[in-house]
C-alpha cells in the first residue's frame, strides 16, 4: 500500500493543469463578450465583463455569509456527548 499512486486529482501537476484550464475558459467567456451581441435589461450589465464580476462578487460574498451562519449556529464539539 505505500507504493500506491495518489488520486489523480491531488497530484500537483494535475492542479496545476486544472486552473490554467478553468482561467482559460474564464478569460474566453470574457473575451467572448466581444463577439456576442448581450441584451442587457439595465444599463450596467451592458459593462463589459459585468458578468464575470457580478459571479465573482456573489460567490465571495455566499462564502462570507456561510461562514457568519456557521459562527452563528455553531455548537460545541460535545454537544451530541454523553448527557447524563
């Protein structure tokens, strides 16, 4: 068992690879704004690269508010611990 490969995933050559792969792709949305005629409801998100700011701000701030519920409801790690 110790000469057992690692999970492809967790190789550092193959992280590597993947975000190279996902900023690619995320700089080829954006360049692609270019070229695709959008039709914005407002008049800000005819901005361009709205969109890839807009997903950005929102996923950030979904982070911070997990992390505020969960210091909210947190419990103490024996909270299900013997009762008695």
């Amino acid at each position: 068992m110790a000469n057992a490969e690692k999970h492809w995933l967790v190789r550092p050559q193959t992280i590597t690879l993947l975000w190279r792969l996902f900023i690619a792709i995320l700089v080829a949305t954006v360049i692609a704004e270019r070229v695709v005629h959008l039709h914005p409801h407002f008049g800000f998100d005819g901005w361009f690269g709205f969109h890839a700011w807009y997903g950005f701000l929102t996923c950030a701030a979904m982070i911070f508010f997990a992390k505020g519920l969960g210091l909210l409801i947190k419990r103490p790690d024996t909270y299900y611990g013997d009762q008695q």
